[in-house]
C-alpha cells in the first residue's frame, strides 16, 4: 500500500466506568483516568483535549449540583474516537451546551466558559437523561498521528 497509513486504531471498544466523589478532588481523578485509558490503548484520540473537557465535565457537575451523590464518568474508546461522560443526579439541561449563549463571557470573571470550549473543541457534545439524573457528553475523532521532528 503506498502512501502514508493511519495509526493503528483499537479493533474494538473498551470502556471505563467509575464512581467520583462529588468533590473538587473528582477533577484530577477525571483527568488522570483519560489520560491513562488513551496512552495505554495508544488511542489516537487528541489526549490533551480529552483531559481538559473531562476537567470542565466533572468541574461543572461538582458545582452544578448539590448533594454527597458521586459523580460517574465513563470513558468510552472506539475505533472512530473516544466518547467521555459525566453522569450527575440534576435532571436539568446543562445550559448553553447544545445552544451558544450570544452574550460574549465576562473577561473578569474566572468562571462560565467550559461549555464554551466543550463545544468548541469537541467533536459533537450534548446531554440526556438518565434513570437518575443526567449525562453530559462530547466525543473527540481520531487524529492522525503527527510528524516527529529526526
């Protein structure tokens, strides 16, 4: 075959699910399980987006909802990308995922752009409900792997 061949993709999915507690410490949890699901199965998913739009899932549903209830993330791998969830106990909508909000984000404020980069770096994103609660997601394709400097 001439020309230059995609990475080797997973054959098959794998996923991970786990339980987070809803605190702040969920976050480098989150990332951390990312990070290592995508090196070992070197998935050719974007690694350092998939990190950070699982930090703003899981930072969103700690301060977005109330309650001892953890956080569930689940991690899925598949040949086309990767697919990450946060399933959180408030039924309601996250706003502004799906819809952008026309205002422009406060420059002083620290807060109120994660959805923002959610659906700007992800491939598609979105919510659903679940039996207790709901689940945010976003899904990131497969890059093909970068030209290494000799």
């Amino acid at each position: 075959m001439n020309g230059t061949a995609l990475q080797d993709r997973p054959p098959a999915s794998a996923s991970w699910r786990i339980a987070l507690p809803h605190s702040a410490a969920a976050v480098p949890v989150a990332r951390a399980l990312v990070r290592t699901a995508l090196a070992e199965l070197e998935h050719g998913a974007d690694c350092d987006t998939a990190e950070l739009l699982t930090a703003e899932l899981v930072a969103n549903a700690v301060e977005h909802t109330s309650g001892d209830t953890p956080i569930e993330l689940v991690v899925e791998l598949l040949p086309t990308g990767c697919q990450v969830e946060v399933h959180d106990p408030d039924p309601a909508p996250p706003g502004h995922l799906t819809q952008p909000d026309t205002r422009d984000p406060d420059p002083w404020q620290e807060h109120g752009r994660g959805l923002l980069l959610i659906r700007a770096l992800s491939s598609s994103c979105g919510h659903r409900p679940t039996e207790t609660g709901k689940a945010v997601w976003f899904r990131l394709p497969v890059v093909p792997p970068q030209r290494r400097p000799a």
